[in-house]
C-alpha cells in the first residue's frame, strides 16, 4: 500500500478541485510562479513524527489540504529519489527543495556541476517545481559570494531542467532595519537573469507583546520593500507565529492577517514552518483557533499542479 493510499487518499478528492497525479486541472497549471490574488499556493514543512511525506500528509489532513511540500537536504544529493523529495510526486505533492552542497566555494568554481545538473534533470518536467540552495545565506556568508555562486548554481540546474523555478531564499531577521549583513542591499541581488523568484523565510517568538504578521514585521517589510522593486514573484517559504496561552486566537489572527495581506501585495506562495526549529522552539499547528485559520487559508489555495 502506498503512502498516498495510506495517508493521502483525501488529498487526491480535495473538495477545492485540486487534480490526481497524471490529470493536470488545466485552469491552474502552471510553467512559473503566477502572482494574482487567486493564485497563491499554500504548503508547510512538517517534522512531526518525522519529516517525511506521510507525515506531511498526516497534517494537510488535518491542516490542509495543502499542495506544495517543503523538504531539505544538508548536502546536495545528485537525483531527487536520492533526496529529501523522492517521494513528492507519486504522492500528488509538489515539490520544493531546499538543498546546500559541501562548500561554499566549491559551487562557484563548478565543484559540483555534475551533481547539480543530474539533480535538476531528475526533476518532474510534467509540473511546476521549486528548488533553492543554500537557503538563509545571510547566515553563512556575504552578498557578493554568495551572488557568484547562486548565478553558477542557477545556470547549471536550468541548462538541465527548464522547468524549475528556481529562487533566492532569504532570512528576514537578516533583513531587519540596522542589520549589517544586508547593509548594502543589492549586494544580495542575483540579477534579472539569475532568479525565478524571490522567497523569505519569516518568524517572530513573540508570545504576548510584540506579535506579528507580514503586514507589519519590521524585518519582514525592509525585505519586501527591497524585494518588490526586482520584477520577480515573491514568496514566504517559511513562516512560524508561535501561540499565546492566555490568547488562543491570537496565532489565528496572525495568519489570516498575513493571508490577507500577501494577496493583497501579490505573492504567490505561503508556506507554514509547522516543525521544531532551532533551540527547540515549537512552531508546530494545533487545534482549535490555529487549526481553523489554516484550513480556512489552504482553502483558498491555489489547486492542481
């Protein structure tokens, strides 16, 4: 038995339309990234029990339906049964993976041309998928290394396999106003020619006071008002609001505040962190006000591949 009947048999009939592996909904298919106010893909990461696909399924049941699954790998596994997604598509789920290859170095002195390209060919050519390396490179190194080895990572896997969108992750807390990391902003800038899109990676540990959304992060807004003057589809590909105990709507009303606003601005994807992260910090769904403003936002997802 596989995992999708296991598991995921609801998400194949979603009451939304979404189409079963190999019936494509020809209304919502898609080559690239569509920005519009109908058009936004809704997906998570899931770690619990573990991180894989049945997981995953387990939790867009409860949570979803969702359509776009995000998955990592620590190296940069040269075929993508040999990665984090191997399992994706033949359970009707699109892939985004996240990979980092060895060195940082080694990327743009094509090191790892040849695993880079069997990776991208490995990739479904039948629909849309997402693939970034070295997500949150704020993190690791400048802007202008890492440019040189986004470009080179880019054009490989796109010579091999047009058909991946293929983008610049970053990490809004590295955006936030005074940051030296991103004082000079262009500096992280792959050009025109180098991006499908750009995605942020977003969370606040606030509890109580000091709560956000999108529409009013600090360090969320000085990225996107970077970001919106590149021509590119936007995305959060991930996104963690933690619970109040004295407030249980409180992580609702952020999530449907941040729903509405990335619409309204146009992005074309919203991935939910529903995973332990790091130091332990818990930004996994629950039920109750939680459960309902995600299922009600995966509603209104975009459907079909």
């Amino acid at each position: 038995m596989t995992l999708r009947v296991a598991l995921g048999i609801g998400l194949l009939v979603l009451a939304a339309g979404c189409a079963a592996t190999g019936d494509v909904d020809e209304g919502n298919t898609t080559e690239g990234p569509i920005a519009g106010p109908s058009t936004m893909w809704v997906g998570a990461n899931v770690s619990k029990p573990d991180n894989k696909v049945g997981s995953w399924l387990a939790d867009s049941d409860k949570f979803g339906p969702w359509r776009i699954r995000r998955s990592f790998n620590p190296g940069l596994p040269d075929h993508i049964s040999r990665s984090a997604a191997a399992k994706d598509a033949e359970n009707n789920v699109i892939s985004f993976l996240s990979v980092k290859p060895p060195t940082i170095d080694g990327v743009a002195k094509g090191k790892y041309d040849e695993e880079i390209r069997s990776l991208a060919a490995s990739f479904p050519t039948d629909h849309t998928t997402y693939l970034t390396m070295y997500h949150e490179p704020e993190n690791d190194m400048d802007g202008p290394t890492f440019v040189k080895l986004f470009k080179h990572f880019y054009e490989v896997a796109k010579g091999a396999n047009s058909h991946i969108q293929i983008g610049y992750v970053a990490m809004s807390y590295q955006w936030r106003p005074g940051s030296d990391s991103t004082k000079n902003q262009d500096d992280w800038w792959p050009g025109e020619g180098s991006t499908d899109f750009l995605g942020v990676d977003d969370y606040n540990e606030a509890t109580k006071s000091k709560r956000s959304n999108a529409g009013n992060d600090p360090q969320f807004q000085r990225w996107y008002n970077w970001a919106k003057t590149k021509g590119k589809p936007l995305a959060v590909v991930e996104f963690g609001r933690l619970e109040n105990p004295d407030d249980p709507g409180a992580r609702a009303t952020d999530l449907l505040a941040t729903e509405t606003y990335l619409r309204e601005k146009g992005f074309f994807m919203f991935l939910y962190w529903d995973a332990i992260g790091t130091k332990n910090v818990d930004w996994r769904l629950s039920s109750g006000p939680t459960g309902d403003a995600m299922r009600s936002i995966a509603s209104r997802g975009q459907t079909g591949w």
